[in-house]
C-alpha cells in the first residue's frame, strides 16, 4: 500500500497489443527471416518481461539484452526463450550466465578462452555468438582475429558457436557518406560470411541489423535480424517509413504517460511560477500543478525547448521549470480541475505528443527518451 494511501496519480501505460502488431509488422517486412526482439534497459522503459512476452506472441524467436543480470532477470520472470547478452560479459560473470543458459557473445580471444574454461568446468554444451567489429569500433573481434578465435571455440565440444554478427553505427543516417558506410559494412561482413561458409565453418545463425538496418537495406538480413526501437513503435528515422507504407504497415508507440492535476491556482500577469521564477506569465491564468518530474524521466531541458502536455485534448505549456517531481502548467483561461487527465506521453483526443517531439525539443535521441522513463512511474499494461 502506498505511503499516501492510494497510488500515485501518474503512471505509464504500455500497449502490449501494440508490442505484438509492432513485431508482427516488422516480422511482415523479414519474411522468413528470424526475429530477435532486444528488451534490454527493462524494454526501452516498457518492461523487459511484458516486451519479451508481447515480442514472441508477435513472431520473435529469440530475444537480446545488455548484461548478465537483465538475462538473468528475465528468465526469474519464465521467460525460456534464447536470450542473446549483446555485450562481451566479465569473466566473473560468465558461471552465472551458463547457469540460466544464456547466449554469450563473445569479442576477443581473451572472452573465448574464459567463456571456454568455464563452460568445459560446467559440462553441457553452450552457445555463444561472436561478434565481429566491421566499423563501429566499440567491441567485437577485428576480422583478421576471427579465426583465433573461432579456433579456440571450436576446439571445444562444451562450446556451440552458434551465430556470428556485427553492428552498425550510422545505418539510420539520411546522408549518402551514412549510407556508404553502411553498405560497406555489409559487403564486408559478407565476405566473412561467405568465407566461413566456404570452409564448411559458418555458424547457423547470421545476423547484423538493427531497425534501421532492418527497414533500409534488405540485403543486410541474413539469417535473423535485431529489433529494438521499432519494437516500441518509433522509427530511427522518417526514410525509413517508406518500407512499411509500402506494405501497408506502420508502428504504434506502445506507451503512454498520464498523470491527473492535483492542485490549481489563479495567477496574475507577471507572476512567474517554479524554481528559478524563469518565465513570467503574459496575463492573468490559471496554473496546474501535474505530480511527474525529471526524476520520472520528463527532461528539465524540456522547459526550455517548448514542450507541452495534453489537457482537455489541448496542448497546454509549461509555466516554469521541470521540477523533479512536479510540473506547473498553463492552462490560461480554460476550467481545468483537480482531478483531470494529463497526457504527458501519448494521443488525448485528436492531438498527440511523441517520444520523437521530446527528444526534439531535448536535444537528444528518441532511445534515449524512452530509456529514461523512471521505475517511480509505475507501468500499467494494457491490451
């Protein structure tokens, strides 16, 4: 039970039908291509489990995230399918993830040699996937390093090298140096492909796109493909909208944030509400005070680049500062009463606020938006 007696009047609603026609889209576009849904970050905000669980009913058959732990949080909730950790994992923590048989990826000699000692202590046989470095130079093994280590792998029957891949830093890029770029990754990670297949040593899973990649270079598919943002219904970039207009597809952001008005006053022109007293108001308004701050994941820069929330069906702007727990509103001459719906996030009536307009308006990235939406606000799941 919550201190104040009842729940907090704002939370997150995440559409798990949208999750599930989000990957049904993006699995119509693949084919018979595979589908990896990556939840790692709790599901970009959403909700590991739920998204897990949306993903595979929407046609995923394996799903991808960041650390050891967030692998080993999932399969605490049941989730059995594979389960990719993208990152190449401490030596410290590799017992733990061969214990909740998760996939390793592996990105240096030095990974394989560990992940091989541990994985013959343990008995079985485990999976792993290595991951190639064809340009985003962040991790991975550089191709001339590709046979070390697939040597040392393989060389070991408590091993299955069951995938190789690679990753791409610009596949969303507009500009034709982007595209280039891309496209050379591609041919390049190909010629390994090929050369591997050549020998008889290409592992059965083959994969190096992400959204991006996914919607805007078909010949970059492979064998499976890696989907994070569009899962939750937002595109890396508008290009890439023409894939799925073509198809008679599109994706649906999966969450919404609502919050109520808690408290209303009647200023005078001139008065300037919230920390810093930054903006006075042109004439005389009502103001209301909406309980979500920048600890929820509201940006402070927000203030300062315009944004607004949905009131009655109307955009309605901030007053003054991002608070960390609360925001003060303009709501001018309109009745608005305590108790009435804020949408923060999301479509009220035939207006809607989008995790691309914050980011927008922040500064930043739309993955960055969604990853940021805080545990304070609890996610309530809807069909």
């Amino acid at each position: 039970m919550p201190a104040e007696g009842r729940p907090r009047p704002s939370w997150a609603e995440v559409s798990r039908g949208a999750l599930v026609a989000n990957a049904r889209a993006i699995k119509a576009v693949i084919g018979e291509t595979a589908l990896c849904a990556v939840v790692k970050a709790d599901g970009y905000g959403h909700g590991a489990a739920t998204t897990a669980r949306a993903a595979l009913e929407g046609g995923a058959t394996s799903l991808a995230v960041a650390t050891v732990d967030e692998g080993v949080e999932l399969r605490a909730t049941g989730v059995e399918a594979p389960v990719l950790v993208l990152a190449d994992a401490a030596a410290e923590s590799v017992p733990l993830a061969l214990e909740h048989a998760l996939t390793l990826t592996i990105g240096s000699v030095a990974s394989a040699r560990a992940l091989r000692a541990c994985a013959e202590a343990r008995g079985g046989r485990h999976s792993v996937h290595v991951k190639v470095d064809t340009g985003m130079h962040r991790m991975g093994v550089a191709p001339e390093e590709l046979d070390a280590v697939l040597e040392v792998l393989a060389g070991s029957k408590a091993v299955d090298v069951e995938g190789l891949f690679t990753h791409f830093p610009v596949a969303d890029g507009a500009s034709e140096e982007d595209r280039a770029f891309t496209r050379d990754q591609i041919q390049r990670f190909g010629e390994l492909v090929a050369r591997l297949r050549a020998r008889g040593e290409l592992p059965r899973v083959v994969h190096c796109a992400n959204s991006a990649g996914t919607l805007g270079y078909p010949e970059s598919h492979f064998t499976m493909v890696r989907i994070g943002l569009s899962l939750y219904g937002y595109l890396p970039d508008r290009w890439c909208e023409a894939t799925l207009t073509s198809r008679g597809l599109h994706l649906e952001p999966a969450m919404v944030i609502r919050s109520r008005v808690t408290a209303r006053r009647r200023l005078r022109a001139g008065e300037r509400p919230s920390y810093g007293r930054r903006r006075a108001l042109e004439g005389d308004a009502t103001v209301v005070t909406v309980p979500l701050g920048y600890a929820d994941g509201f940006p402070r820069r927000l203030f300062d680049g315009g944004a607004e929330v949905l009131i009655g069906g109307k955009r309605r702007p901030l007053a003054g500062n991002v608070t960390m727990d609360q925001l003060v509103i303009d709501v001018g001459d309109d009745d608005v009463a305590v108790g009435d719906e804020v949408v923060v996030l999301g479509r009220q009536g035939d207006e809607v606020i989008t995790a691309e307009e914050w980011a927008t308006r922040d500064g930043t990235i739309t993955w960055e938006i969604l990853a940021r939406i805080g545990p304070r606000l609890s996610r309530v799941v809807v069909e």
